[in-house]
C-alpha cells in the first residue's frame, strides 16, 4: 500500500489529520519532526538555536528519506520538507502527496493556540512572517498531488477530504501501471490542459510541456472517476483535460 505523505505549512492539520488519517487506515504514523528530535537528542527549536536552520535541513533530510522507505505509513513531514528535491523525490517514490493548506490568519490562530514555540516565526509580526514564507514555499507545495484547505474543515472533515483524495490518487497511480504503461510507457498526444501546445505524455509523473513548462500527470481512465473526485487534484495551478476513453491529464507549474 502506498504511504500517505501530508506536507504543508505549520498550523494546517498534518500531524492532528495525519494520525487521525493513520487509525482510519490502520497504518503507522510517522512524523518526521520526532525522528529529527530522536536523532538530535533535542528539541527542533533547540537545534535552530544552537545549530542553525541548515543543520536543522540536513538533519530533515535524514528524517524524510528514513519515513519515504517505509510502506504502509501516514507521514506528517515539516513545513519546509518539499524545498529539496531530493526529499521530493524520496517521498513521492513511495507515496501520494497530499498539501494541507490554511489562510494565514487562520495558520497563526492555530499556532498560537498550540503554545508551541515555532523558529521561523521569531519576529516583530508573525503574521507578515507567515505570508512571506507561505508566498516563498508556494512552488514547492504545488509539487504535491493535491492540495486541500483546511481553514474552514473540521477535523472529521479534513479527514474525509484527505481519504478520499488518498483512496483515488492511490487507486489511478495503480491502475495507471497496468493499464497504460504494460510492457513500456504508452504515449499520448494531446493538446496541454494548461496552454493547449501539443504534447506527448509517457508516464504518470515526469513529462513537461515544452510550450508552458507544465508538469504532465496521466492518469488512466477509472470506471468509478466523476468531475468531482478531481476538485482537490486541481486545488491551486492545475489544470485537467479529459481524453475521450476517461485518460486524465493534469498540468500544474
């Protein structure tokens, strides 16, 4: 079963979804913060004060690339996880991504409400400090398969979005092995679902648009897929195009 990988900023539900999501699933909660502490022997804002945010990066990757091997997992990652590609690709190697999202009033009411003492928002004006991280994280965020926001979601609803989005990426990575690639990638030629530039698509991560630069996802057809299980996939800059035998193929930046 592929892991369950929850990224996002701070304040947005992965470690409270995450281990709701994991009982749900009946699989093993991993938060890769507690393994950083585990090797650490400190807390993470001890290791920002004494170390410094890289040494707290290197030690991220360590913790990302020990819970990406894993099978069977619900992973809560930190906030800044996505910013190295390397952890990108270990996570979606054995996973399906899913960003939870907040408004920023909403991720420092939910902060604060925490009491727990957050490094990158030491400052004068939390919430500026919020917005310029939120705006400096976006591309790495929108690397993820989907994205859902959670200001307005209780907990028993944010766990609702993120399994059903779970069960169909999951579901359509799957079927996509089997039904399409079969003895090598088939390819597919369409117009962009994002600028409309020709494009031939081979696999279900990896492809580009040469016209735009879009990422190309192709999904294969589901028997079970409606318009509606795509909402949360197009959270955000992500467009979708529907091929005539059910063939999804989503472009995002």
């Amino acid at each position: 079963m592929k892991n369950l990988v929850l990224v996002g900023f701070m304040g947005t539900g992965k470690t409270t979804v995450g281990k709701a999501a994991a009982e749900r699933l009946g699989m093993e909660f991993v938060d890769t913060d507690c393994i950083v502490e585990a090797a650490a022997g400190r807390t993470i804002e001890r290791v920002f004060a004494e170390s410094g945010e890289a040494a707290f990066r290197e030690l991220e990757a360590m913790a990302v690339a020990q819970a990406a091997s894993r099978r069977g997992a619900v992973i809560a990652t930190g906030g800044g996880a996505l910013g190295r590609p390397e952890n990108v690709a270990a996570l979606r190697a054995s996973g399906v991504l899913v960003c939870l999202t907040a408004r920023p009033e909403v991720v420092l009411e939910r902060v604060l409400a925490q009491g727990i003492d957050r490094p990158m928002l030491h400052g004068t004006d939390p919430l500026e400090r919020i917005r310029d991280l939120l705006a400096a994280r976006q591309a790495a965020y929108a690397q993820a398969d989907a994205q859902i926001d959670t200001s307005d979601l209780t907990l028993d609803g944010a766990l609702e979005a993120v399994m059903r989005v779970y069960h169909r990426l999951a579901n359509m990575g799957s079927k996509m092995g089997t039904t399409i690639a079969g003895e090598g990638p088939k390819a597919v030629h369409a117009p962009c679902p994002r600028c409309g530039a020709p494009v031939v698509v081979r696999q279900v991560q990896g492809d580009h648009c040469q016209s735009c630069g879009a990422e190309l996802n192709l999904f294969a057809p589901h028997e079970d897929d409606t318009a509606e299980d795509f909402l949360h996939v197009l959270t955000g800059e992500k467009h979708l195009l529907v091929l005539g035998d059910g063939t999804r193929i989503i472009a995002h930046l």
